[in-house]
C-alpha cells in the first residue's frame, strides 16, 4: 500500500499527497500537539513528503508496509527533535539575551551582538542539562531547592553545576 503511494508521490500526484499525509497524521498531530505550536505541523509534512520525494522504494520492496511505516514515523520523530532542540538553544539564547537588557546593558548594538555571541558561544559548551541550570538559577532566579525539584536532581548536583 505505502510503496503505491509513494511511488505516486513521487509521480506528482497531489491526492496521492494527502493520503500520505492523513494516513501520518496521528504522528504528525502528536508532535504537534508536544511542541504547543502549529507551526511544527506544517515542518513535520514538509519533511515527509521531502523524504518520500527522494526515498529509493527499491530498497523497500522486500520490506512490509509496517517497516516503511515505521520509517516515516521516524523520520517525523526526528524532524521533531531537531526542530525542539533548535528552538530550546534558540529560547536559552534569547532569554540570557533579554537579561542582558534587563540588567541595564546598554551599549551600542554591536557590543550587545557581540557578548550575546560570546554567551550563546560559552553556553554551547555545556550540557543540555547544565545550560538550564544556568538559566534556571542566574536568569529566572529560581533556587536550588526549587531547580531540584523541576530537574530531579538533589540540590547538591544543582550546587556543583553553577
């Protein structure tokens, strides 16, 4: 079924398209739904169908449709991914960016372009987890009680990572 479609697809047919899409749209829906915006909706159907466009079905001829099936789900796993963990970097960025403001930094634009890199810069070295400490404790002021309960972690963890 799935390699009929596709084969479709990629023959430019547009119904064949939207089948394909409704057919992953619970997949779709769920990620949406996760990253509490519309917009990732239409990135996840923008790389199905970028992915099915290109797909080589000969590799899949042997396959079931469940194994193609579960290869487009996870093509739309990972596009979901991706797509959260650019927007956690982007958000870390932008709140140390607004605290930078907020202290009364107020240089010119290129020395504020200029130390936003050199903390976006500095943060990329650290962990995931350690980056949302950092921001926990020094940006949204939270205490190490507090950041060890959201995180999981005991406070002494918490203490040594800032």
């Amino acid at each position: 079924m799935y390699l009929k479609i596709i084969k479709q697809c990629q023959d430019g047919d547009e119904q064949a398209k939207l089948d394909l899409i409704n057919e992953f749209n619970p997949s779709i829906e769920k990620y949406t739904k996760k990253f509490y915006s519309d917009d990732i909706r239409s990135e996840l159907i923008i790389k199905l169908l970028t992915v099915v466009n290109t797909i080589d079905i000969t590799k899949f001829q042997s396959k079931s449709d469940i194994d193609l099936s579960k290869y487009l789900k996870k093509v739309i796993r990972n596009k979901y991914i991706d797509l959260v963990k650019k927007a956690t970097k982007t958000d870390e960025i932008e709140f140390v960016y607004d605290f930078m403001e907020n202290i009364g930094y107020e240089d010119n634009r290129f020395k504020k372009s200029e130390m936003k890199l050199e903390i976006e810069e500095l943060l990329s070295y650290l962990t995931e987890k350690q980056r949302k400490i950092i921001i926990a404790k020094y940006i949204d002021d939270k205490s190490l009680k507090q950041i060890s309960q959201e995180y999981n972690l005991s406070t002494q963890t918490i203490s040594n990572t800032n």
